[in-house]
C-alpha cells in the first residue's frame, strides 16, 4: 500500500503505549490497520527477546513509512496511448523503548 495511507495512522500512535496504540489502530477501517498491527507487534517481540525490556512497559517512540520500490505497468488506452498504472509500496518502521515512570 502507499505510503500516505499507513502515515495517517501512523500519527494516531506517535508517542502512545504499545496496548493503547494497537487498541486505537485496531478500531480503524483502513486496510493498512492490519499491516501496522503486525508491525508493532514485531517491534514489542524483538524488544521482549533481543533488548530484554517489559513488553507491558513499552512506547511507541519514532513511527515513520517510507517509499519503498514502485511497480510500474501500463495499461493500453484508445488511438494507441497508453496509461501509466503505478502500484505503491513502502517501508514501515516502528521504534520502541521502555517508559519512564516517575516514581515519588
């Protein structure tokens, strides 16, 4: 899918926990919600096994898509033309860290 699709949710969970921002997405009925989905919960898994942090103390820190290669055909049109037909991917990266709390 394009990039400008999966931004627009992208800047729903910018800076929210883990939990509230798959909750938040989840509602959503874009088809990029379920893509997203499985990218944060890849994130929370690679924290939990590589970083060794609390999955349940977790934030979204950094959230960006970027454009990755673009599929390009053509598609015959009358009196000999053609149109373009572009089919759009992109590169999804989601950063994780552990929250702070502030404990008196």
């Amino acid at each position: 899918m394009s990039p400008s699709k999966v931004r627009r949710l992208l800047h729903l969970i910018k800076g929210k926990p883990v939990n509230d921002a798959i909750a938040a997405i989840q509602v959503s009925p874009s088809p990029a919600a379920k893509a997203l989905v499985k990218v944060i919960k890849s994130a929370v898994a690679n924290a939990e096994n590589n970083a060794m942090m609390n999955p349940d103390s977790l934030k979204i820190v950094e959230a960006f898509a970027n454009e990755a290669l673009k599929l390009k055909r053509y598609r015959p049109q009358s009196r000999g033309r053609i149109s373009p037909i572009i089919r759009r991917s992109c590169h999804i990266t989601i950063g994780v860290d552990e929250e702070v709390s502030n404990g008196s």
